[in-house]
C-alpha cells in the first residue's frame, strides 16, 4: 500500500476448521469427522454423474465436475473435511505412464513398468502443467468451503503407485512386484525414487492451491514384512514428508495404510502428523503404539455402516472412547463400502454431534 493510508483488515471467515485445530491438539469439543470416499458410489448422486459421463478419468479430470462430485457429501452431511475427488493414479499420466480405470475391473496400466529402460521412461511429475485442474478445483472448494471444513488433498506413496504400475492394476498377490523388489531392487528403488520426489511436489502444490490438510495413501504398503518396509516404503515416505515440512511446516500430513497393525510404530517413524488406523487394530493400543504426538484417525470397520444405527453409534462410541480427548479424527479404517446405504452413512456423521455432551463429560 500506500503510505499514510490506513488499510482496513479484510473481513476474514469464520475460524480455522475444526479438524486442524483437533490435529494440533487443540482442546475441542468433539472429534471432527470426515470419511474416506465420501465421494462416490453409494452416493445416488454420484450415480447419476456416473450415467452422463461414464469415464471415470473425465469425472476426476474435469474441474467442474470434480468440483461438483467433492461438494455433493459436503451438500448432505457436512463433514468437517471435504476431500478432493481425484483417484491416487490421476498424476500417473503426466508421468508418462498411460492408465485407465475401467468400470467392474479396476485401475489398468497400459504398458507396466519391470526394466530399467521402462523406468528411464518414467517422467518426474510437473503438477502445473499436467493436472491444472487440481489447482484450480481445490482453489475453487476452499472458497465454497469457506473454512468451515477442512479442504484436503490426498496423493498415492510411491509404494503403493509402484505396485499398480508394476502389477498393471490391482493386485492380490503383488508377485511382480515382490520379483521387481527381490530379484532387481535397484530398478524398483530408482521408480521409487521418482514417485518421492513427484509426490512431494504434487502435495506442495496442492497446498499452495488451496489443500489444508494431505492424506499419503500407502494402502498397499503392508503387504511388505517389516524389513521390507524399512527398505522400499518408509525412506520414500520419510523423503515425501521431510521435502513438504521444509517448505509447509504447517501443513498437515496424514498416513493411511491398509492393515497396519504390524507396522505402527514404523508408520510414526515417517514424522506424519496424524496416522489412519484400519479396523483390525484397537483403537487405545494404537493410540498407546504411537505416541502422543501424532494423532490419530479411523479406525470404525466400513462393513459396520452396514449395520443397524444403534449398533453404528456404539462402534463410533467405543473408537472415540478409546481414542481419548482430542488429536483425534472420527473416520473409518477404509474406504466407505459400494451399497453402503446413504441414511447409515447421514447417521455415522451425526452421532457425533449427539455424543457433544458426553464427549465433553468424559
Ligand atoms: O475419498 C474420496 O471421496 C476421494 C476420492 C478417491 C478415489 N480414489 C475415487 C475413486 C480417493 C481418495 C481414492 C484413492 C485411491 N485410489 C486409493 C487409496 C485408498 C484406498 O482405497 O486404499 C487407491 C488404492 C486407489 C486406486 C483405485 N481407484 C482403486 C483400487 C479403485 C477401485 C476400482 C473399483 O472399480 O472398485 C479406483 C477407482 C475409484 N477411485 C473409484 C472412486 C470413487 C471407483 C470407481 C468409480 O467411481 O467409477
């Protein structure tokens, strides 16, 4: 400005959303509450979008259409954080790995990665120039979020993205990789590598766009023996959040990895701010596990959505009992189910606001 001119403050919005306040361990009033996959579909609404545009790669690459399917949870339940519609393979082209996600069969990968002249042909990612349209969706929803959630961003761990690319889509015994892992680990570590550091970039340019919170999926990084974890997850996870703290000390970064039980305490040794539990680990042992300063999130079983609303309150009840006054985030330990019936899913966000009082009693 101008010298001697007196700059009114602009009016600033509501206060910071409560899942980041929780986060920081903040005493607040209750556990804010957000699910994985809100978005999609067990959502008619969804399925509707589903019908006029059937692809699933222009669903998540059209800003207004991502924009559209990330706000139709928000419109209904509310949550306290409104995750980004996207898919962890969204970057994947950009990277010069051709993929589809093929309706009844998953995610397919063209032309999977197993030599070392296949990984040479791996780009590094330029988020600006490959997925605008993430930046500009998520600087959109933070204006319509208005703060009154938490935006979140969410990216693939290099791990997890290398088994798709390795396997050529998902996987149930994850043979190729573990051949890629046992028989030539240096072209395994060197895709590893380029996944690091493209996803670090890609989580700082989602919060320079608008993301208040990122979740790293690693959901298949379990299917790795602790050693193995030690060598071809954690030093790329670590990586991951060591570049983003430079540059975002603020920002938080949640881990979710699918049956974790057997690798918590090497889950916190990534530095992560909050860790998502799955269901197959007591909630207070995880708590225990883990330590004070990383927070915790998750942890109610998706299948428990299938059950009647009394009993979906006393599973919500017991995880945030177990999880203790604050750092914590009510969520499940994994993805809402397909046939999840919407009414189970509008009660899973209200319990929470019941439980207010006798969160605050405790
Ligand atoms: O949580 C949200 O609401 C945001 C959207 C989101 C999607 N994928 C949309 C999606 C998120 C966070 C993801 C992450 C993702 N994608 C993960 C990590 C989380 C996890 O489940 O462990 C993984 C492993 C993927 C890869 C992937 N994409 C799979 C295994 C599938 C399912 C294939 C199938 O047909 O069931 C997808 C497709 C996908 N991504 C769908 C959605 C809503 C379903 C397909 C569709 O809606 O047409």
């Amino acid at each position: 400005g101008n010298p001697g001119t007196v700059v009114e403050p602009k009016a600033v919005s509501v206060a910071e959303p409560l899942l980041l306040k929780a986060v920081r361990g903040e005493d607040v009033e209750r556990p804010p509450v957000w699910l994985m996959r809100q978005a999609g579909r067990y959502m008619k609404s969804y399925q509707i979008i589903c019908e006029k545009y059937p692809s699933f790669r222009e669903r998540s690459e059209n800003v207004d259409l991502v924009v559209e399917i990330s706000l139709q949870p928000w419109n209904v339940f509310k949550p306290d954080g409104v995750i980004l519609f996207s898919d962890i393979l969204t970057p994947l082209s950009g990277m010069n790995i051709p993929f589809d996600i093929v309706k009844g069969k998953g995610p397919v990968i063209f032309d999977p990665v197993c030599t070392d002249a296949d990984v040479d042909q791996v780009r590094e990612f330029d988020p600006k120039e490959s997925v605008p349209y993430v930046g500009k969706a998520l600087t959109i929803l933070r204006e319509e979020v208005n703060n009154e959630a938490a935006v979140l961003g969410f990216v693939g761990a290099p791990f997890t993205l290398a088994s798709y690319v390795v396997e050529g889509g998902s996987s149930k015994h994850f043979s190729k990789i573990k051949r890629l892992a046992f028989s030539q680990p240096k072209v395994l570590h060197a895709l590893l590598q380029k996944f690091a550091t493209s996803m670090a970039k890609y989580v700082q340019y989602q919060a320079d766009n608008g993301a208040q919170a990122v979740q790293i999926f690693d959901s298949w990084a379990t299917e790795l023996s602790p050693v193995d974890f030690e060598e071809f997850s954690l030093p790329y996870l670590k990586q991951i959040v060591d570049t983003v703290k430079q540059t975002h000390p603020d920002l938080p970064l949640i881990l979710y990895a699918s049956g974790s039980g057997g690798l918590l305490e090497r889950l916190a040794l990534t530095g992560v701010d909050v860790v998502s539990l799955d269901w197959t680990v007591d909630m207070a042992e995880g708590r225990r596990r883990l330590g004070a300063d990383v927070a915790v999130q998750g942890n109610v079983d998706p299948g428990a959505l299938f059950g009647s609303k009394e009993f979906i309150t006393n599973r919500i009840n017991d995880t945030v009992r177990k999880a203790g006054r604050g750092k914590h985030i009510l969520n499940l330990g994994h993805g809402i189910k397909v046939g999840t019936p919407e009414e189970n899913v509008a009660h899973f966000f209200e319990v929470y606001r019941k439980t207010k009082s006798d969160f605050i009693n405790e």
